[in-house]
C-alpha cells in the first residue's frame, strides 16, 4: 500500500495518520543536506514528489529493507522523511525543521531530529538524525 503523509509545524504534540509531531528545538540544522548530491540521492519514480524539493533529497542509509532519505519540503522551513521498501509499499512525512518527525506505517518507525539533538525518548540513533524505537 502506497502512502504519503505530511504534517508541517513546529509545536506541541500531534498524531495524525501515523505521523507525530513533537516540540521545537532552536538553532536546527541537517547536515547531510549541505552535502553535494550523489546518484544515490534520487528519489524512486513512485514516491509523489508535490510535497518535496526532490533536488535536496539526501540518501541517508537502510534500515530492515526500507532506503531512507532526508528531503526538504516545498514550504519554507520544513525537513521530510522519506521511507520506500518498493513502489506499493513507502511514506513520507514532512514537519517544520524544528520539530521532531515521527514516521510509523506499515513500511517501519523512524524518528527524525536536527543534528546535535538528543535521541527522541524511547529510541536510539540508527544514522545521523534518524532514530528507531528501542527495540
């Protein structure tokens, strides 16, 4: 099953079709996104780009089966999470850069947070600014 969910904000607390969004934190920054693109960074032709700036994508690394990327959203100040397995079975989420990024959905959980964040409770560091719950 194919979904793309996207939440943008920066406060509070909200969990909304498998996207949660968590309070601010100041100063953010995503580092991987400064970085030069790279083949690897395209996104896969099935995941819906009207929400993203496809060119910023920044491939991030694997977790059980699913590519992960981190993307900049087409509103101002927004980072997203893209997770794809295949092109039946992905999600994205997309919250204000300085919010924490919860995606959950049949494809995994991950947790995004700016660099020099601290781990988002109850989860470890997979790769620089994503985190999965502690299994």
């Amino acid at each position: 099953m194919r979904r793309s969910i996207t939440v943008a904000g920066a406060s509070g607390g909200l969990l909304m079709l498998g996207v949660l969004l968590t309070g601010c934190i100041s100063g953010t920054s995503y580092a991987v996104l400064d970085r030069e693109a790279e083949a690897a960074d395209a996104l896969p032709g099935a995941v819906e780009t009207e929400l993203l700036e496809p060119e910023t994508a920044r491939f991030v690394g694997e977790d059980d089966g699913a590519s992960l990327w981190l993307v900049r959203g087409v509103e101002a100040s927004t980072i997203c999470l893209v997770a794809y397995r295949s092109d039946d079975a992905w999600v994205s989420g997309c919250s204000g850069e300085g919010g924490g990024l919860a995606v959950r959905g049949e494809v995994g959980s991950w947790e995004v947070a700016p660099d020099g964040a601290p781990a988002p409770a109850g989860t470890r560091k997979l790769f620089d600014n994503i985190f999965i719950p502690e299994r």
